[in-house]
C-alpha cells in the first residue's frame, strides 16, 4: 500500500466524529487480519477484561484514556509488566491526545490524536515492517512525490484543456508555497491556513484565490495597491521571476482543494532533499511511466564520484592546506566564489544542487576556521551564489523543478549557516536567480552563448547525459548527433552521449576548463573508440581521471543499475596534475589514461579485415536462415530412421556449447537431391524453408529460395575447428573455447577457426587474450560481444618457438580433460566468480589448470611475466601501435 493511502484511511478516521470503534477501525488498516478484527469486536479474542480497553495477544494493547492521559498510560505500563507475553504496542487515548509505545524498541509517540496520520509508519511492525527500515526506504521526499502524484492527477484530470505550461508552473508555485510555510520562509503554515479560512470546501473559489496570492508574492509591500487584504499582505516578497508570469486560469474541486490541504497538514516539508525531490517530481509530471517514484534520481554517492576528484577533492585539498593562514583561507574563499558549474544535461539538477550544498558547507567551514584565527574578525560576505550555477535541459518542468531546487536547497544551507555560525545571517527572500537554467537542446546549443568563460577562468561541466545506442536512436536524435559532430566519419555507430563529450571537449578547448561525465562504458570499449576518441584528441582533450565500468545504481527500491564509467576531461596543456585511474576505493596516479580507461598512451584500436599477426581466419559460423525448419532437437532427431540419421548433422552454438546441448540440423551440402526427394519428412522441410525465405522483405534472403535446400550462408569445413562463443558471461575468468570435429556445424552464433593449430587455442584461453578481449571488444551490459574484426584480427601475438607451442598445446590437452572427467557443463564448470551476487566459484581443478597455460603464455609475451592485467594491456597495446606503424609505412 502506497505512503499516502495508510495517510488517507488513518485520516479519515481520526477525522470521525464517533470514536468508538477507532481502535478497531485502526487497526484494520494494517496487515492484522479481518477475521481478526471482527472476533476482537465481538470480543472473543479480547483478553482485556476492563471496559474500554483491547488486549490482542503479541500485537496491541488499548485503553480509553482520561484527561490525565499520562496517568492512564503509565498504569497502562504497568499491567503490561505483569504480563508473561508481552504486545508489540501500548496505545492510549482520549481521541484529543494519543500515547504510544513500542515495546520492542522502547520508541514512543506523544501527538495530538488529528496527527496520527503523519505517524503511520510507527506502527507498521503489524505489517512485518520495522520503522527505521522504513524510513531508510521511504523518505519524506518519497512521500511528498507520492501525495504531489494524487494532486498532479486530479489537477490534470479537472483541467483538459490547460496548457502543459500552465499547470506546471501553477504546480511548482504550489510546492514551493508548501516548502516555505514549513520551514519559516512563511510564518508557520501560513499557506496552508489560508486556505482553510479563505476559500470554499467545493473548491469554487481556489482558483480567485490562488490568482491573488501569486499576483502580490512577486511585488514588494511597498510595491502593492493600498487596498491589497491583510491576509495577502501576511505573504512577504518572494521574486526569483518564480512568479513572474501570470497564472493561468485553472479549475478546481473539493477534491484538488483537499489535497493541497493535506499536503501542507500531512507532510514534513522541512525534511526534503532537494536533490531526490526534484527528480521525483520531475518523474510525476514527465509523459513516462512512474510505476514507482524514486527511481529517477542519482544518488549522493554517484554524483560524488563525479565531483570529487574533477573539483572538489583539490578544494578541500587547498582547505587543509590553508588552515591557520588567513591569507590562503581569504583567497580560497574568494575563489569558490568565482567558480563556474554548467551540467547540460541537468534534469531536475542533481548535480547543481549536490554542488551547490557542498560549496555551501566548504563555505561554512572557511568562515569557522578563520574565526578560529586568533585576532582575526570576520563579517560575513556570501561567497558561494546561485549565479555560478548553469544548466541545459530540454524540458521545460525540468528547467522549473531545478530552479525551485537550487532555491529549496540555498534555504537549507541558510539556515545550516545561521545554526553552525550564530552570527552569520543569510535571508533566503527574495528567492536569487541561477546563472542560467536554459530550456533547450543541449546538442543544438552554443555552450559558450551560455556560460562565456575565458581561458584563465575556474569552470566545470558536469552530468549524466542520456545513453542511447545507435540502433535505438530516432531519426530526430541521429540528426542531433549529426549536427553536434559536424556529420564525423563512423558517427552512425556512436552513442547518443558522444555528443554531449564532443560538445563539452568544444567547450574547455584553450582553457583551463574540465568536464566530466557518467557515461555507458560503449565508447570506452569496442568499435566507437576508435570513432569518437580521435575527434575528441583532436580538440586537445585528454583524460584527467576515469572510474572503470561499474554498476550504477540509485537509492530507488528495485533500481537495475546500469554499467557505466565516469570520464574526466581536461585541454592538456592545461592539466599540470597527476592523471587518476579509479577502481572501486583504489586510486592510482599514472602519467596518461587510454581511451580504454587504463594505463597507456593515446592509441585507439580499429577494425581489421585480415588478422595482422599472422593467425589463421576466423570465421562466423554458418546460418540456416530457415525460420527453424533445419535444425532438430535432440529428441527429434532420436526418433527419426536411421536412412534419414545421414542426412543430418550435430548443431552447435554459443548456448548448445556451454550447455552440453546437443541439436541436429539439415545438412545436405554435397549430397544429390535424389538420394532424399522421396523422403517426406526432408522434402516437407525444405518446402517450409522456401517458403520462409520467399515472404522475406529482404532481396537477398528470397534470393535464397533458389536454393532451398541450403544453409543461407555455408562456411563449414570436413575439418576440426576452434569454437568461440559469441557472446560470454563477464562473470567468467575465462571464456570457455573449444574443439569440434566435422560432425559439427557451428551455428552462426558461435565464431570458427577451421583446421587450427591446438595451441591458437591456448592463446585465445589465456589470460593475456582475456584483457584484450575485456579491454578492447565491446559488452553486452557486463558479458563479453566476441568480435572477429576488433578483437581477434587485432590481438598482438609474438613470435612463438616450437617448444613453447608444443608446452601450450599439452596444457591445453590437460583442460580438455578435466573438462571432460569434470561433472556439469561448461557454464558450471567455468562458474560465475565475479559476479557482484552470489558468485559461484570456477572448478578447482580447472582453474589451476588454466593458470598454469596462463604463466607459459605470459612468457611467450615477456619472459619476466606480468604483474597484472594493467601491466599486460600495457604491453599488448604498445605491440599493436608498433605493428599498425610498421603496416603503414
């Protein structure tokens, strides 16, 4: 049950004016049985025996208080201490005032009884709910998006024909009337109160109502006609253009009348993050799904990931440093006062609001650490200012959501000001402007036309633009990225976000000033670096610091989490400090960070057609392109006559292969057709297939029909072959890799290397083929997208003596074995020991033995070894960049 459906139904009967069936009444809005509620009212399973109370065992007990209410409680207490099982609640009341404990964890409530709705969560132990957990999970920004959500609709539904701007603003002006009436921007509940005592409970006049009190917020006192109403000159002068426009004409109900009502009554306003808030009503107002609020927002700790080590870590660096030196203090104090933050991609302003707070707090500590200077005096100036803050967002109650935000949170940090320095004082009326919060398209937008910087200025762009893969762009979007890249070779397959790093990589070109994004670990892996990076290194960028692939997760209830990566910028010639590699809590300064997030020079990696070390083709395997009509199951094919057995082949792809699954398919390669035209089961076959082909949009596949008889593509060989899954788990060590004799036809989701050599396929088990594929082949979320041009026909091999050939191909014999003598499939053997869930462990023996092969190729490389996968990449990559010099001259 939604926050405010327990709200609504305790609401509606503490509003009661009969009380005698509240407890029961109560009672039933948790998880406490039917049944039993109805026997309690019939009292048999009441095991109170004094008027006016209930007793239901290991739950509740319940009295009728007095006016002495605290009297009534405490004996109350004590005829629960005689008792030997003792109920999770006391509650007593006189249905004016209510007294509450929990006894199991000794918490109590002392309310006024018309306030018990606002503490439903205290008793939701009858619902196997403990209340701190609740309120780890539930916040008060979730209840008030939740509550705005019932308005928001009853507003929208009442109002067909109001304008999309209409309503927004009319609903932002609302929330922020609610936030300053509780937390004294207003006097207490002046809002609120108002609209009790001034307006009619069918709602038929709320809208006269609102219209005067919006049209006097944005004039000053001395601004407003003389006949202006004591109740409207009780609202002081807010301006910040929030009420700047006029409202528009809107409809209300008692309904719509009564939720607003209750969104000042019910909710701690006070309590809002900002940050959380905005992007959940964002969600509410959006045109998309909101199955659950809470889901659109990025956590604290994920922007700080951002933040921390592309500003915010050297501030605080320059802090410790210039403590107890009032000069340097001053300066830096100054300093935040200058600097400028544009996120153009900004939401509902997660990451201004976040940096707006923490410059804020940096703020607070300056001023308390100078006052800690012996003879030193200090007025307080406010250095930190919503003027330093920019944003780009497309859409237009976005742009509002930020605004009210960044207000919302300057408060917080006014009065956190006031409470930590008594005699600093910083009025949050009138409401001060943001830089710029710019409605619009961020990828058809001059950035400088919104920020002007010049090259000696403190400026930094930061955000989480949107991902979108290049398949799953709209034409609109295409034409967008177009336009952002000046239509750059290869930017059909690039992700949407590349436009916004090529606008940012614009944007600080010739200046000191840094960008960083969230970004989806596309173009840092696979075919879109060597696209993008080379566009971005032509704009003088290079990497400042980069947190590798991880999954992004929110606060959210039920939040998937994406992987991503977070890529710092700077122009090069203006980086002076140490680049930073960033894994997990692991931090580690290198001289340059690839375009593949690791340690190493600028080189990207492209596509090649043949294999440019001399391996032998890899090839994909071969597609039926039937509609299914080929290829058989296992127990199909058991049940068919042993004449018909010859016509068919082993199948095997990617999934039959780590499954130990067998399939057949039809394969009539080489064999007359008169050796199987009367063979009905056939012939029906290859009928369907002809006809699948035929109804194709494609030219080529009902090209096919022709031949219908016939895989669509053949590249089988009368020969063994190395198989390669397509796609792998990333959860694996090692991507399991096999050998298949000619009874096999590899299926096209599986790639071949006919008539190899047995230790190519010990290269391609080793470790040091495994950072090439997890640093330069492209992924599927996490697992592993084989590809023959990026990956193989690229991976650097050295040149290989016979001997240690002959030593690879024996322990590849050895882990062919103990796959065999092992129990399970390869997907069980091979288990899933990096996952972030219940990783399930390699085989023992496996293990050992690819670690073996992994020492003997490592040598084959360098014959000291390798410390570690950074060490190997390093090396691979410096081996390719010497092989592409030398192929091109």
């Amino acid at each position: 049950m939604a926050i405010t459906e327990y709200e609504d139904q305790i609401q509606e009967i503490v509003s009661r004016p009969d009380h005698s069936e509240f407890i029961y009444d109560f009672l039933s809005v948790y998880d406490i049985p039917r049944a039993t509620v109805t026997k309690l009212r019939k009292r048999i399973n009441n095991l109170a025996k004094e008027p006016g109370a209930v007793y239901l065992k290991n739950k509740l007990y319940f009295r009728e208080g007095t006016s002495d209410l605290m009297q009534d409680f405490t004996d109350l207490q004590d005829r629960v201490d005689e008792l030997g099982s003792k109920p999770r609640y006391l509650l007593v009341t006189n249905y004016e005032h209510l007294l509450a404990k929990d006894v199991k964890t000794n918490e109590t409530l002392d309310i006024d009884f018309t306030k018990l709705p606002l503490h439903f969560d205290f008793f939701l132990a009858w619902n196997g709910i403990e209340k701190a957990d609740f309120d780890k999970e539930n916040p008060a920004d979730v209840r008030a998006a939740e509550r705005f959500a019932k308005l928001y609709d009853v507003v929208v539904k009442d109002n067909p024909n109001a304008t999309r701007k209409g309503l927004n603003l009319f609903l932002i002006r609302i929330l922020f009337c609610l936030f300053a009436e509780d937390t004294n921007i207003f006097k207490r509940d002046l809002f609120t109160n108002r609209v009790n005592e001034m307006t009619a409970d069918d709602g038929s006049d709320f809208d006269q109502f609102i219209s005067s009190l919006f049209g006097v917020l944005d004039f000053e006192k001395s601004q407003r006609p003389a006949d202006t109403p004591s109740w409207l000159n009780d609202f002081p002068y807010v301006d910040g253009d929030l009420f700047k426009d006029p409202h528009e004409p809107l409809h209300f109900s008692a309904k719509s009348r009564k939720l607003i009502i209750e969104a000042g009554e019910l909710l701690k306003w006070s309590q809002i993050n900002p940050d959380i808030f905005g992007s959940m009503i964002q969600a509410v107002a959006s045109e998309d799904s909101r199955s659950h609020l809470g889901m659109h927002y990025t956590s604290v700790p994920n922007i700080m990931k951002v933040i921390k080590p592309l500003f915010l870590d050297g501030l605080r660096e320059d802090f410790e440093a210039a403590k107890g030196n009032e000069n340097k203090l001053q300066q830096l104090y100054d300093r935040i006062g200058k600097i400028k933050f544009m996120d153009p991609a900004c939401g509902s302003g997660n990451f201004l609001i976040i940096t707006y707070k923490e410059l804020r707090q940096l703020e607070i500590e300056i001023i308390k650490e100078l006052n800690n200077i012996p003879n030193v005096q200090v007025y307080y100036i406010p250095s930190v200012t919503l003027d330093q803050f920019y944003g780009i967002e497309i859409d237009d109650f976005a742009c509002d959501v930020t605004r009210l935000s960044l207000w919302i949170a300057e408060h917080q940090m006014n009065v956190k000001l006031h409470e930590q320095i008594s005699d600093a004082v910083r009025p949050t009326l009138p409401l001060q402007h943001a830089g710029a919060i710019v409605r619009g398209n961020a990828l058809l937008k001059d950035w400088n036309l919104i920020l002007k910087h010049s090259r000696s200025d403190d400026v930094y762009v930061f955000g989480n633009p949107p991902y979108l893969g290049a398949r799953k762009q709209d034409e609109s979007q295409k034409k967008d990225l177009a336009t952002a890249l000046n239509s750059a070779k290869g930017m059909n397959s690039l992700d949407y976000i590349s436009g916004w790093f090529f606008k940012a990589s614009e944007f600080i070109k010739d200046s000191r000033a840094k960008y960083s994004f969230v970004t989806t670990n596309s173009i840092t892996q696979g075919e879109q670096v060597a696209v993008l990076w080379p566009l971005l290194f032509a704009l003088n960028s290079t990497i400042i610091f980069a947190y590798n692939s991880f999954r992004w997760k929110n606060n959210a209830k039920n939040n998937a989490g994406v992987i991503v990566a977070i890529v710092g910028v700077g122009d090069y010639r203006y980086v002076e400090d140490s680049k930073l590699l960033i894994n997990g809590n692991l931090v580690r300064p290198v001289e340059n960070i690839s375009p593949y997030l690791s340690d190493g020079d600028d080189t990207v990696v492209s596509k090649s057609k043949v294999n440019l070390f001399g391996l032998p083709e890899m090839t994909f395997g071969s597609m039926p392109n039937d509609g299914g009509n080929f290829i058989i199951s296992n127990e199909a094919y058991s049940k068919i006559s042993d004449t018909q057995k010859r016509f068919f082949k082993k199948y095997v792809g990617s999934n039959e292969f780590m499954q130990n699954q067998t399939r057949y398919c039809l394969w009539l390669a080489n064999i007359e057709s008169n050796q199987y035209n009367g063979v009905a089961e056939i012939t029906s076959r290859i009928s369907k297939v002809k006809s699948y082909r035929l109804q194709s949009r494609r030219a080529a596949t009902r090209k096919l029909a022709d031949n219908p008889s016939m895989f669509g593509e053949i590249r089988w060989k009368n020969t063994n072959a190395i198989i390669i899954p397509e796609v792998s788990s990333g959860n694996r060590l090692y991507v399991p890799m096999g050998i298949v004799d000619s009874s096999y036809v590899i299926s096209n989701k599986a790639m071949a290397i006919y008539d190899a050599e047995l230790w190519i396929l010990g290269l391609l088990e080793s470790r040091m083929h495994m950072v090439w594929l997890n640093s330069i082949g492209g992924k599927l979320k996490m697992d592993y997208n084989y590809s023959i041009t990026l990956v193989y026909n690229t991976f650097p091999v050295p040149k290989i003596s016979t001997r240690r050939k002959k030593e690879i191909e024996s322990l590849v014999l050895d882990i062919l074995d103990i796959r065999e003598e092992e129990d399970g499939t390869l997907a069980t053997q091979y288990g899933s020991p990096l996952a972030e869930t219940h990783p399930k462990p390699m085989n023992e023996k496996l293990l050992t033995a690819h670690q073996k092969l992994d020492v003997v190729v490592d040598h084959a490389y360098q014959s000291s070894g390798f410390e570690n996968d950074a060490d190997r990449f390093k090396m691979l990559l410096s081996m390719y960049k010497e092989r592409i010099k030398v192929t091109n001259e």
